[in-house]
C-alpha cells in the first residue's frame, strides 16, 4: 500500500525518558513534515524536511530533534520527556510542487506519565 | 502569518440535510487549499485539494469551492448521513515555505 507509515501507534513513557518515532512514505514524495496536535485538537507544524534537509523548524524545544537519513524517512527523537509532551504527532509527506497536496500518516499518540 | 480560521467550531445536523463548512484565511497568496477529515483517534484523510487557479473541486457528496480574493472555502456536503459525523479540517499551504497552516477545524455530528 502506498502511504505514509508511523510507528508506533502508541507511546506510554515516564518523565524524563527519551523516545522516537518513526515515519516513512512509499510516496516518492521528497518534503516530509512533522505536526503536533494537542488536547484541543489544534494542529501545528514543527519541522519540514526536503530531500533530508530542514526548512522548517517551528518554535520548538530543542528536546525534539527530526533526523531524515533519506528522503523517505523522517524520525522525531524527542529527549527529556514532560507532561506537557503528550499529544499525538502526524508525520505528512508531500511533493515538491505540492500540486496533489498532503498525505497524512495515521499519528503516534504520545502520554507522558 | 497566515491565519486560518473555520465556523463554525461545531455542527449538529439530522440526516439528509445539506451543509455547508466554511473556511476563511488571510493571506490570498495561496499555493492550494486542502479539505480533510479527521474521525476520533485517527489520523487525517484528505477529502478534496482545490488549486489556486481552481474555483471548485467535487468527488461524491462533496463539493469544495475556493475563493482567493475573498480568502474563502466552503466544503458543501450534500445529504449528510451519520457517517459523514467527524472534524473537518482546511488546510492552506504557504507559498514562500513548506508548510501548511490549519484550521481549527469544524467537528460535524450527523444525527440519524
């Protein structure tokens, strides 16, 4: 199946710890996205690669690192866990004229406990 | 900044009606307009992307009008059935950086 794939699902961790999450498309998209969406439900960009190179890093904390190794992956580390972490984070893919919009991966819905 | 706003915030409606979403934003300087749906717990499904030289886009029950010199989408959906009951989000790609800026979204309920 053509898609963008995250993994995992879900992620329970305790304060403090360190994690990843893992993104790939099959798209043959070269720009990937990370977006977090919070309690409320509002989405927001974080950080925006393009062929493995950033052009996007929102106002985040440096806790949260993206690694692209190629243009088909892009994984968020995110060091130091807290509380207010907790929200579920979409990877998106799209291509590079952005002519066939956005594709969603099903999100990794993150607790900080 | 592109600001991106949708009303209303929610929407109860019974079965069989007709409804419209609307989604407004700010900076017409637009790449493209994107409609998705999201259902609890899941991730987003792209419904319909209207280009900046496109008026309109339909698939099924749906159709997504753009105005960019008003700096506004609608998302008419015809004769809603209880499977159309999720959030409806819009989504406006910048042109100058690769990002998109969503709306809050409009959580539609479909009674049966």
């Amino acid at each position: 199946d053509t898609a963008v794939s995250q993994t995992p699902k879900y992620l329970v961790t305790q304060m403090g710890n360190d994690k990843s999450i893992k993104c790939e498309q099959n798209l043959g998209h070269d720009t990937m996205y990370w977006y977090k969406q919070d309690s409320k439900k509002f989405l927001k960009i974080m950080f925006s690669y393009n062929n493995k190179e950033l052009i996007i890093n929102e106002t985040v904390p440096n806790r949260f690192s993206p690694k692209s190794p190629d243009k088909a992956h892009l994984n968020l580390h995110i060091n130091s866990l807290e509380l207010g972490d907790s929200a579920v984070y979409f990877c998106a893919s799209s291509a590079r004229d952005r002519d066939h919009g956005y594709t969603f991966g099903s999100g990794t819905r993150l607790t900080v406990v | 900044k592109q600001e991106v706003t949708q009303i209303p915030a929610a929407l109860s409606v019974p079965e069989g009606e007709n409804l419209v979403l609307n989604c407004s934003f700010t900076d017409s300087a637009i790449y493209n307009l994107q409609w998705f749906r999201q259902d609890p717990g899941k991730g987003l499904t792209s419904l319909l992307l209207i280009q900046s030289s496109q008026r309109e886009q339909t698939s099924g029950r749906l159709n997504a009008s753009l105005d960019k010199s008003s700096g506004r989408s609608t998302l008419y959906i015809a004769a809603s059935q209880p499977g159309d009951s999720a959030t409806y989000l819009c989504a406006v790609p910048n042109t100058n950086a690769g990002k998109s800026t969503f709306g809050d979204g409009t959580t539609l309920t479909v009674k049966p």
